[in-house]
C-alpha cells in the first residue's frame, strides 16, 4: 500500500528559474494554489540546487504545467542538477524552448504561470516559496501527473 502522501495523482510541473540571462528548469510536484484573491502558489524546492540559488536572486519565475508528451524531459529535468548541466542548452539544442512573457519556457506546455516572489521559509529538506500569479496562460486540458510518471516506471510509486 503507498503512502498517504503518495496517493493522490498530482501534476508535474517544472518551474523556470533565471540567472545572468540564463534559464533553468527543474522538475516539481510540490505546488499548491493557497490563496484566491490575491492568487498565490506555495512551491517546494530542494536546497543546494541551481532553482534554489536563481530563486533567491531573483524575482520572477515561470511555473509551467507539463503537457502529458513532457514525460521524456522529466530525467533530464529532474535527475540533472542545474549546477553541473546546462539545461537551457540541451532544451535549445533540441528546439523545445520559446519565449512567454520575455521569459524562456518550455513549447507546449499545458498552461504558464508568472510567478512574482513574496516571501520563502526554510521547511524541513525544501525550502518554501510562497509566489503571487500575476499572469497566467493555458493552451491544453491534457497534462502530466504522478500516475502516469509511474505507470511508465520514469518514477516509483
């Protein structure tokens, strides 16, 4: 039997970080809409990582919801640390980037979430990012989740 916290079917999103001009992407599950008005997300993120480090210096990200054929990005995204691996550069190379708002984001996602940050907390092993959504743009009702990660055995579960 899976554990509580690993029941539910969420979606995979990856969040846009940027640095020097430079874009990042990771992979994350940790998001939560908490608010309505003003709309605010909660985003987990791991310590000692490149998202980390762009968050903390910067005020703007792309929260982007992956579209379900984003399965085959998630080991590159997720797997690779930002720190050692130019992820804007494999992305690049492989033509799967364009531009949204001035930022850099992945093709074909499912929806875009400009994310303002307001404040972030230290949380166990992932520190806390509380974001404001101050734009948003979605293009497909079809996206990634947990249970379709598993069910190509890209995660456990």
């Amino acid at each position: 039997m899976q554990k509580p916290w690993n029941i539910p079917n969420i979606p995979v999103y990856s969040l846009a970080t940027y640095a020097d001009g430079r874009a990042n992407m990771n992979i994350c599950t940790y998001v939560i809409p908490i608010s309505m008005k003003p709309k605010l997300y909660a985003v987990a993120v791991y310590y000692n990582t490149k998202t980390f480090q762009n968050l903390l210096s910067s005020e703007f990200a792309v929260l982007q919801l992956l579209h379900s054929a984003h399965d085959k990005l998630v080991k590159k995204l997720g797997q690779n640390s930002g720190l050692q691996y130019d992820k804007e550069k494999y992305l690049s190379k492989k033509n799967l980037l364009t531009k949204w708002e001035g930022y850099t984001a992945l093709q074909n996602t499912s929806a875009y979430i400009l994310l303002k940050k307001c404040w972030n907390k230290p949380s166990g092993d992932h520190e806390l990012f509380v974001f404001e959504a101050i734009k948003h743009k979605s293009f497909h009702n079809d996206y990634l989740s947990i249970q379709q990660l598993r069910d190509k055995k890209i995660i456990r579960g």
